[in-house]
C-alpha cells in the first residue's frame, strides 16, 4: 500500500543525496530507520583517546560513588 506523505524542500534534497541509483525513496527511509544489531568490533576506534578517558574517569567516579544494598536472605 502506498502513503503520500509531506516533506519539506530541506529533507528531500537531504534524501535525494542520499539516493543511488536503483533506488526509491522507500529504500532510503528503510534503510533509515533500520535498527541494525552491530558487533562490538564495529565500534572498536570510533571513540577518540580523550572521549575514552573521560568515559573512564567518568564511570570509575560512578563506581566509587554507588551504594550497596543490604540484602537478607
């Protein structure tokens, strides 16, 4: 089934770069939206060394700051 939908002027010239050739404008919304499950590895580098270690400080700090439940069993 087909659906008209609005886009402003800005989107679909957004859309349209991203268009190849073959493909509908469908294929470029689901591909999109897609929720694809990526390996680990995928995300190996992509954080620079600073993020990281601003990351790390950052989840130590969490750590050290946690309380623990008392639990009885």
């Amino acid at each position: 089934m087909t659906k008209v939908i609005s886009l402003s002027d800005d989107a679909y010239s957004e859309l349209t770069k991203l268009k190849r050739e073959g493909e509908s404008f469908s294929d470029i919304v689901l591909g999109l939206t897609k929720k694809e499950k990526k390996p680990l590895s995928y995300f190996f580098g992509k954080l620079s060394k600073e993020d990281a270690d601003i990351m790390e400080k950052s989840i130590k700090e969490m750590r050290k700051n946690a309380k623990m439940r008392n639990v009885e069993f």
